[in-house]
C-alpha cells in the first residue's frame, strides 16, 4: 500500500495586455481614476486615446507605480515626485547615450 503523491506543476507564462484601460491602470497601479487623470494633467502619464476610452501602456503603469511607491511608500510630495522623475529620465537618456559613444569607439577600433 505505497501510495506516490505527485505534483504537477504547470508553469505559464502570463501574458500582460499591451494596454491597460484606465480601470485596469487604477486597479494594478493601486490608485485611483481621480488620481491618474490629475497625473495625466500634470504630464507626468499621458495614456492614449479619446477621453473615456484612455488606454495606458506598460511603460506608462511602471511610471505610476514609481509614483505611488515614491508618495504612499516614501512620503514624497508631488512636486519632489516630478524632479525625481525627470531626474530618472535624464539619467536614462544619458546612459543610453554614453552606451551609443561606447558602441561607437569599439567598431572605430
């Protein structure tokens, strides 16, 4: 009476929609639709589409949990929350270009 338990386990790989409606954003992001409108005027998300019908990319929701994790997580103003993200942004425009000038001396050589 040796009975085997087996386990199967399925692994899958989930597929994220490539946009998520402004619902979703709310709900991943854990904010609300109030609050992702006024990031939206602030220029902070820009969501694409018409007015009811804004749709928001991957790119666009880890913005806006970088936004909640800098004001719920770390208690940053909306203010300091706009200067670090443009911050971030320059930061990442100047690493890619440093990456292209480092591309660049490797084929000249």
């Amino acid at each position: 009476m040796n009975e085997q338990n087996v386990t199967h386990i399925v692994l899958q790989q989930r597929h994220s929609p490539l946009w998520y409606s402004e619902q979703e954003a709310a709900e991943t992001c854990h904010l609300s639709i109030g609050t992702i409108r006024h990031l939206r005027t602030l220029s902070l998300v820009e969501g694409q589409g018409i007015s009811e019908e804004l749709r928001y990319s991957e790119e666009e929701i880890i913005q806006l949990r970088r936004i909640r994790r800098l004001q719920h997580d770390l208690g940053i103003n909306l203010a300091g929350v706009e200067v670090i993200l443009r911050l971030l942004k320059r930061l990442q425009d100047v690493h890619q270009e440093l990456e292209r000038e480092r591309l660049n001396t490797q084929t000249k050589q």
